[in-house]
C-alpha cells in the first residue's frame, strides 16, 4: 500500500508539473527539451514483466523507429491495484492522476465504462481498424456500439507441466490430455507421493480457477439474465467440489497473490500450472528449458464439460487524460498495425495475438525447442476452437471477490459449501441492489 500511494503522488506531482507548463488541454509550444519529451512521452501502466510490460517495450521500440525520441514509462503495476484505482479515481474525479494507457481485463471492461463514462477514451473514430480483431474479443470493450479499448492477448486456458518431473511418477503429458478432474487429482495425488510436489498453485484464493472450471463447461457465474448462480449451478458445486478436493489432497498450493504465484513457478515448487496461455512468458523465464510441455485442461465430470476454456484475456484503453493523438497512433501502429510486433512477442512470451493478420504468421507452425519441439502455438490455437460459448456478466468481479471469501469460508473456517455458497450468492445479488 505505501508503494501503491507513493506511485499516485508521484503521479499526482507529475500533473502538478505539467498544469504548470501550460496544462494538458492546452500545452505551450514546445520551447524546449522537456515539453518535447512531454509531447512525445506515453505513461502506462500493466502487469507481468514476462508478458504484457515486455510487449509494451517491444512496440516502443518499433514506434521510435518512426517517431524519434518517443519515451515510454512503462509502470509495472499489479490488475488488483488498475482496478482499485480506476475505481478511486472515478469516484473523485481526479483524472489527471491516471496514465495515457492501461491494461485492463476484458471482463472488467464494460462495467468500468458504464459507472464512469468519462474516465476511458472512445476510440470507434479513431482510425484504428477493430474489423481486424476477433469479434469474440472485440465485443468484450464494445459499449454502446462503440469502442473502448484495443484487444491484445488471447486468453485461451492451457495446462504445463515438467515432463521430467512426470517422467520420476512413471507419467507422460498425454496421460494429463483430454482427462477429466477426478483423473487429474488421482494422477496429482502419484506424483506428489513420488516427488513431494504439488500438480499446480494458483493466485489468491482460488475464484479465477473456479472461473476457468466453470467456463469449460459452457456456463458461467450468472444465468441467462445475468443474476448470479452460484447455489443451483450443477458446473460450478462440482468445480467447488473437486476444488475443495485438491487443496486437501495437498495437490493445489495457494499462494497468496500474483507475485506469490510466480514464485512457487520459479522456485520449481510446483509440477505444472493451469493458466491462461500468457503465462507461457513466465515459463521461458524460469525454465528450465526442453522439459515443459503444453496441453488442454481436465473437464468437469457432468453433461457439456469440455477440456477447453478461457481464462480472460486483456486490452489496451487510453484514458480521458491521455496524450490522445499520440496515444492512438502508438496503439495503431502497434498493437493494431504491426505484424513484427506479434512476430516477436509470440514465441519470447507466448503472446498469442487476437489480431487477424498476425495470425497468418508462419510461427504459429513452428515448433518451439524451450517446450521440446513441441508445436505449441499451433496447438493453443486448436485449443481456442473448442472453447465453448458462455454467458458473461458486467458484475465479474463482484461474483469473483465473493467466491475468493466464500472458498476461504471453507478451507480456512470449516463453513459448508452449501452456506458459504448460498452466503455468496447473497452478497452478491445485495452489491447488485437486488
């Protein structure tokens, strides 16, 4: 937290200082070395070094090459603290405290946009083709029937595991491929007898897991319209259940927030990990090279479960604030304009694009040696055409935080899962004004 306030008063000191070289709505001319950097200088603010901060340092690169002198502060700053601020900050109305651009989550998108109107950029005249992007993720930021953001990453679910590490339980990847959960457990509970390892760890309590489970089987934390359904949802007990069921079993870690998460990955605590496909990045970071390999996730054990599912994925909003123009062509040129921009971010961070014309890069036929020769890309992308439909909901977040409590109701205190989930459902309708 005194990092979080030190970051919005150096902020805040920042627009301070710019108010008095002129203002941001109507700058002097450049005189000077400053208000030309000034001029040429984009602040953003995102997480995961590994993945979406380096691709952010690779499109710079490629901007400058064309506009000389362009600065990028890139702000490493965790979705929990985006989140926590734009909410802030929209409230007060302070929004010369925010950056040019933020990462943000697809499914935190559309409820930012409607509780505050003013705070992101629309950008459906902005030049930038959104024809281009894949609807399914297009349609994530379209509020209104206009633009709010620039789709990035594919958030396609995947399960790594060390194959090494199997190879010491007597076990290959495809004992893990197109299996079901109780398989999954059964098979996690051999190799932590013989390695001591846990299967996987995930971040925070567990609701982004569950999510994922739930998702898989083409339903998702709300009905049809859109109320939370948590207590008579047939996918999401059984995904509690076997949840629930690998954290006793010792198979699941739950470490207790991002920075946590990738640590039990690069201190090799763990076997594998279930994620989306972005965090392939952390993986070719922590290595070791030539023993993971990439496949589909376990199916829940009912009628419609799949082995496919999305984890989420993000984009890119300019905010209100922004340096627009300069924001805009950035983005344009980059996330939206430069098929070298994909070429080089997707086999260094597995930076899958949602982009149409970066799709058609020979790379995703490539195999990749860090994963074995796998063809991992090109198998991701087969993964991302059986991930079934599911019905989404602008309170995510507010379903997501309750079932963080409720499943800390159950493993921490005891609760039942019947209470803890009627509990949630509860809280969560109260937070929606029903």
């Amino acid at each position: 937290m005194k990092k979080l306030l030190a970051l919005i008063f150096t902020i805040a000191m920042a627009g301070l200082l710019l108010s008095a070289c002129g203002g941001s709505d109507d700058p002097a001319p450049a005189a000077g070395g400053d208000a030309v950097a000034q001029a040429n200088e984009l602040t953003v603010w995102s997480w995961d070094p590994a993945f979406n901060m380096f691709a952010m340092d690779v499109a710079a690169e490629i901007f400058a090459r064309s506009n000389p002198g362009f600065v990028l502060n890139n702000v490493e700053m965790p979705w929990d603290d985006i989140d926590r601020l734009i909410t802030t900050i929209g409230i007060s109305g302070e929004y010369h405290l925010l950056p040019d651009i933020m990462l943000i989550q697809d499914q935190a998108i559309e409820v930012n946009v409607l509780m505050f109107p003013n705070l992101f950029t629309d950008l459906t005249g902005s030049g930038i083709n959104f024809a281009e992007f894949a609807p399914g993720k297009t349609d994530f930021s379209v509020v209104g029937g206009r633009n709010f953001a620039v789709p990035f990453d594919n958030g396609v679910t995947i399960t790594a595991y060390r194959v090494d590490l199997l190879a010491e339980a007597g076990l290959t990847v495809d004992d893990f491929t197109d299996i079901t959960w109780d398989q999954a457990i059964a098979l996690g509970r051999q190799v932590l007898e013989v390695t001591g390892m846990p299967l996987f760890s995930t971040y925070g309590v567990g609701a982004s897991f569950m999510d994922v489970m739930v998702k898989s089987a083409g339903t998702s934390l709300f009905d049809a319209n859109g109320q939370p359904n948590f207590v008579n949802n047939p996918a999401f007990r059984e995904a509690v259940d076997r949840f629930i069921e690998m954290v006793d079993a010792g198979v699941m870690l739950l470490p207790g927030d991002w920075s946590d998460y990738i640590g039990t990955l690069a201190a090799h605590d763990v076997v594998g990990t279930l994620a989306g496909c972005w965090i392939l990045g952390t993986i070719q970071d922590v290595g070791p090279e030539g023993v993971w390999a990439v496949t589909n996730i376990p199916r829940l054990n009912i009628p419609g479960g799949t082995n496919y599912s999305s984890w989420g994925g993000s984009s890119w909003v300019v905010s209100s604030n922004a340096n627009v123009d300069l924001a805009v062509r950035f983005l344009n040129y980059t996330f939206a304009g430069s098929t070298e921009l994909f070429d080089i971010i997707l086999p260094a961070a597995g930076a899958l694009s949602t982009w149409a014309p970066a799709a058609a890069s020979t790379i995703y036929q490539e195999p990749q040696p860090f994963f074995g020769g796998q063809t991992v890309f090109a198998d991701i992308i087969g993964f991302a055409q059986n991930i079934p439909d599911f019905v989404g909901g602008i309170h995510h977040y507010t379903a997501m935080d309750q079932i963080d409590i409720a499943l800390g109701n159950i493993i921490n205190l005891g609760m039942s899962i019947e209470d803890a989930l009627a509990e949630a459902e509860t809280a969560v309708r109260f937070e929606m004004g029903h």
